[in-house]
C-alpha cells in the first residue's frame, strides 16, 4: 500500500512542484504527472535509505516536491536540446 500512497502524492507533488519551478513549462499535464511521481519515489526511497526521514513523515513529501523539481528542470534541458 505504501507505493499506492508514494504515486499519490507524486501526483501532488508533480503539480506543486510545476507550480513553484519558474519558466514556461512545455511538458503536458500527463508529462508533469509523470514526472512528479518518478520524483516521489526517487526522493522517498533515497531519503528514507539516507535515514533523513521515516515513512509518514512531512519531510517526505517535501523531499517529493523537490525531486520532482529537479527532474522537471533535467526534462526541459534535455527538450530544450533535441
């Protein structure tokens, strides 16, 4: 169930963190989403293996928001250059 709750809240976090993160933003609704849950589940899994926080924790989710805003800045780096 645990994944279930991490894919929930990168969804969450994939729309905050395009809220937050400046710019024009060429990634679509789906792509965003996307993106935000792949961030979730990196920043869970390495900040729960770093023992920064445990499950459940809020640090979780902001750990989420900010992976997420890291790999949304990697994708349009890489759009931008193909």
């Amino acid at each position: 169930m645990s994944i279930v709750w991490t894919i929930l809240i990168g969804f969450v976090a994939g729309l905050v963190a395009r809220a937050i993160k400046p710019g024009d933003d060429s990634a679509g609704f789906i792509i965003t989403t996307l993106i935000g849950i792949a961030g979730s589940l990196i920043a869970t899994y390495v900040g729960q293996a770093m023992g920064w926080y445990t499950a459940g924790q809020g640090a979780g989710f902001i750990a989420s928001v900010v992976g997420a805003i890291v790999l949304l800045f990697l994708y349009g780096l890489v759009k931008r250059k193909t």
